[in-house]
C-alpha cells in the first residue's frame, strides 16, 4: 500500500489545528470542485483525495491512528490488540504458547505485508518463524455517475463490484464528490480477518437546464422586451414540474426571483427542499419591421 501524506495534500503542517485543516480543506475544495471543473480528470481526482485527506485529519481518532501508524492506520485496532496480548506476557514467557498463538500465526513467509511492521514492535523472533495475524481485507472505492435529476429522488441501483452485485439505496440529495461507505463489501480479509468496506463516490453530471449549489438549484428564464416592459406571465420548469411564474412590470435583465421550496431536497430529509433561483434574461427583439422600428423611435423621443 503506497503511504499517502494527507498533510501534504492539505497543504499543511502535522501541527495543523482542527481549525487551519478545516480553512485548508474549504478552500482547495473550492478550487478543484467538479462543478467548476467540468470533464478535468486531474481535477476530480485532486477533489478525491483532498475529501479523503480531509475526512482522516478532521476526525481526532482517525488523526491520531493515522499519525501513529501512517499508511497503516485502518489496522490500528489490530495492532493495537496485538501488543496489549504480547505486553500481558512476563520477558521470559515463549511466544508459542496460550493466546497469543490464535491471533498470531506462525509462517515462514511474508505474505501478509504486515510482518515487518509487526517486527518493529514487537522485534524479531529467535527460534521460530514469525506469526501472521489475522488482518481485515483491503477497501475497494468505486465511482458511480449519476445524471442531477436521479439523485432528486431517493432510488435503488445495482452495482458490479468484483464479480458481485450490489443492490444499493441512493438516497435523495446525495452532492457531487460525496463519498458513502459500505461495510464488509470490500476485499475479503487475510487469515480470517474480516472484509474490508467499499467506499463509493457519487460523480454527478452537470444538467442542460438546472445548476445546483448545496440545496439550491439556478435556472435562467428567457423572456422577451415587451414582457419585461409590461409584466406579464411565463411557465418555467421545476424538478417537480412546470409552473406558472408572474413577471412584474420593468422587470430588468439579470433580476432574479426566488421560489421557495422548489430547489434540491436536503440529504437525508427530504421533506425539506432548497430554493429555485429564477434569473431573467431578457430578449431583444430582432427583425423589426419599418413599423416597430418607429414606434421604438417614438418611445426614445418621449424619454428625452
């Protein structure tokens, strides 16, 4: 396993505070967000791991494994138990006997990829092999794309995950680059460890018509001069449909309106919903007629 310095990623130091990690994360996730970096590879990739630095470094337990144990820390617990059983042994007890033996079991090799780090603290073994534990199987991470509209609704998929299928629930108002997990779908463990987990991450497809931003989706709404001058009434479409939408009178290009309730649902709550935020753009009329034309004319001489 390739050791990942989450630090590094951050851009900050190992004596970072929850609040410098925090500032750190909020703006590279800015920067290398998907929505602002539309088919950027590099960019989703950076997005990933920024999220995943920031996931470890955030969490104070999680920190403080992953400073102890590094590349290693998912394993911390395992670890952990491995030297209170080798510390409630007297110096002069063998290594081959009572518990320890069901934990740690002898091999000549070195398959588990572990044995070394295990060596560094607990030392070498005379007399003997080393033991290999019994340790949890590696996490898979898969990334699944989802058109905006499907993730307005919670509703269920399946998956392929390493000759397996998965039937999962994707719940409403999942965001782009959110990551859940799935516990015991990962690799299966070693020795009779237990699996690993798998860690999807939603990748969601930019729409023709709607922008999201958390809860809120942005839609703009063409309408022409006349309208604009005059009020009036024009239909535009929601995610739960279209309706009716009344212009008020000298309306000006760029002026947007707020529909209450007809944005986003909120993750894990979907009786409540985000705003829809309606900016006009207002048409000028083309291919005018000599007529039009000296009407126009007319209303620029009265405003003179």
């Amino acid at each position: 396993m390739a050791y990942i310095d989450y630090y590094q990623i951050l851009g900050v130091d190992k004596k970072a505070t929850p609040d410098d990690i925090k500032k750190a994360y909020r703006k590279l996730a800015r920067n290398y967000h998907p929505d602002l970096n539309p088919n950027d590879k590099d960019a989703q990739r950076k997005f990933q791991e920024i999220n995943e630095a920031n996931e470890v470094l955030s969490d104070a337990e999680k920190r403080k494994k992953y400073d102890e144990y590094g590349e290693n820390w998912k394993h911390a617990e395992e670890f952990e138990k491995a030297r209170r059983q080798q510390g409630s042994r007297s110096a002069g007890e063998s290594f081959g006997g009572g518990d320890w033996s069901s934990f740690y079991d002898f091999s000549g090799n070195n398959e588990s990829g572990f044995s070394d780090f295990f060596e560094s603290l607990f030392g070498n073994r005379t007399g003997g092999s080393r033991r290999n534990a019994g340790f949890r199987g590696e996490d898979y991470h898969a990334e699944l794309h989802l058109a905006l509209r499907d993730t307005a609704v919670t509703h269920k998929q399946t998956l392929a995950v390493n000759g397996k299928n998965i039937r999962i629930t994707i719940p409403a108002g999942i965001a782009n680059g959110q990551t859940i997990k799935l516990s015991g779908h990962g690799a299966p463990g070693i020795n009779g460890g237990p699996a690993g987990d798998l860690y999807i991450t939603f990748a969601i497809e930019d729409d023709p018509l709607f922008k999201r931003l958390d809860n809120d989706l942005f839609v703009t709404a063409n309408i022409n001069l006349y309208t604009a001058v005059l009020g009036g009434e024009i239909t535009i479409e929601t995610l739960s449909g279209k309706v009716k939408l009344n212009v008020q009178p000298e309306t000006q290009n760029g002026a947007k309106v707020r529909l209450k309730g007809k944005g986003f649902p909120v993750y894990r709550n979907e009786s409540a919903f985000g705003d829809l935020i309606v900016t006009y753009n207002v048409e000028i009329p083309k291919n005018l007629t000599e007529k039009q034309k000296q009407l126009f004319r007319e209303l620029a001489q009265l405003n003179r």
